[in-house]
C-alpha cells in the first residue's frame, strides 16, 4: 500500500448563489437544468466540474519504515487554484519517490477523478502523467475505488457510501460525519470554524478509506497512533474566512 496516494475532494459551486453568477453562468444553468428530469438547487452545482469548483482536498500516504512509519494525512481549504498548486506539488514529490504510484478514492472513478482533471485544465494546469487517463476505459484505470472493489462486479445503480461500507466493515466511526451536500454552504458562509470543518471531514475520510482499502486488500489497519494530520486554509479573494 505505500504505492497509493489517497485523495478525498471538497466542492461547492462556483458562487454563493445563482444570482451573484455572471449572465452567461445563468443562462447556461438554466439551459442545462432545462434538460434534466428533475429541477437540480443551485447547491448541487458542487456536483458538476463545468459549475462547481474545488474548494477543500486531503490526500494520504505513507512514509518512513517500521518503527518510523507514519501516515500523513494532508487537507487544504480554501483557493481552488492554491489547493490544486499543492496536489501537484506532492504528486510530483511522491511520483520521484515512489514507481507506480497510484490514486485511491471512495466513488473515485465516478467522481473525484474526472472532477479533479476538469479543474485542473480549468484552471490551466498540466494534468500530471498520473492523473492522464483520458479516453482509457474504466475498468482499464490503474486508479483504486473502493466502492468498485467493493461492489465484487455489480452494477454502478449497488452504491454503497464511505460511512455505510466502514460500518460493513467492523471499522470504527470515531467523528461525527458531514454529509457532502454541506460543503457549499458551510464553505459560502465565510467562517474559519466552517472551513476548518470541511479539513477535518476530508482528513477523517481519506484515513477511512484508507483502512477500508486494507481491510479488502485483507492487510493489518493502520495503527492511530502513527497518524500525523495537518489542515492548512489557503486564502481565497472570492470567500474570505471571517
């Protein structure tokens, strides 16, 4: 497992709300909204690359050896352009150290990945050799997704969520869980208390999918006291932190 890099993103939408949005983000909304079965709230735009944004990320990996092991566990908030300086800067570090890297996220393939390419050549930046995956099938993706692991070959409709498949899994819940559709607000309201929520969210699920990917893979879980969890909040010009 010190091959795999665990990767847990935070989105909300562009904008507070539809209304401080640009005309033209308006009107492509509502054009998009107007082909969907179901009316979609502004405050699921977090869901779609073209009309969120980046606004939390943690990643996780291992370092050191035996009794120098340590799990490190890295989260930002804040500035989506910062926050994405940051992953290439420790994928960059991490492929040099480590052959074959690897990605490992809960609905990964689905979701994060793709979601995390977009912004990244959104925003103009170079996707890195270990995230270009573009147009490869995707059961050929190197990347791990521990819903797919889990799912042992069922169909994409058998979801199965990070806390529901930990519980199956006899591991602890230790934290009181934050449910994904929380972000925009929670990251809108400008509150460092808030931000500093949605850090700590995503450090608690990168370890928890973390210790689901050793229990499939059948290996020992990570011991607690080896893991070292940092939170930095990255000032951004369109919601400072109160």
């Amino acid at each position: 497992m010190r091959d795999v890099l665990y990767l847990e993103l935070a989105t909300a939408g562009r904008h507070r709300s539809l209304e401080e949005a640009s005309l033209d983000y308006q009107r492509l909304w509502g054009d998009w909204n107007a082909w969907r079965e179901e009316e979609v709230a502004y405050d699921r735009s977090a869901l779609y690359a073209e009309f969120g944004r980046i606004v939390g990320m943690s990643l996780g990996y291992h370092l050191g050896d035996g009794v120098q092991e340590e799990f490190r566990i890295s989260s930002w908030v804040g500035d989506e352009v910062a926050i994405l300086g940051e992953f290439l800067r420790v994928v960059d570090s991490l492929s040099k150290a480590k052959s074959g890297l690897r990605i490992c996220s809960h609905n990964g393939k689905s979701f994060d990945f793709p979601y995390l390419a977009k912004r990244l050549v959104a925003n103009g930046l170079a996707i890195p050799p270990v995230m270009n995956i573009a147009g490869m099938k995707p059961w050929a993706l190197p990347h791990l997704d521990t819903l797919e692991l889990w799912r042992h070959g069922a169909g994409r409709r058998s979801y199965v969520g990070l806390e529901l498949l930990a519980l199956t899994l006899g591991i602890d819940l230790p934290y009181a869980w934050m449910e994904g559709r929380d972000v925009h607000s929670r990251f809108w309201s400008g509150e460092r208390e808030e931000w500093e929520r949605i850090g700590r969210q995503g450090g608690l699920e990168v370890y928890l999918t973390a210790q689901v990917l050793r229990r499939l893979e059948g290996q020992a879980s990570i011991d607690r006291q080896k893991v070292r969890m940092r939170l930095r909040i990255m000032d951004d010009d369109s919601a400072k932190c109160a």
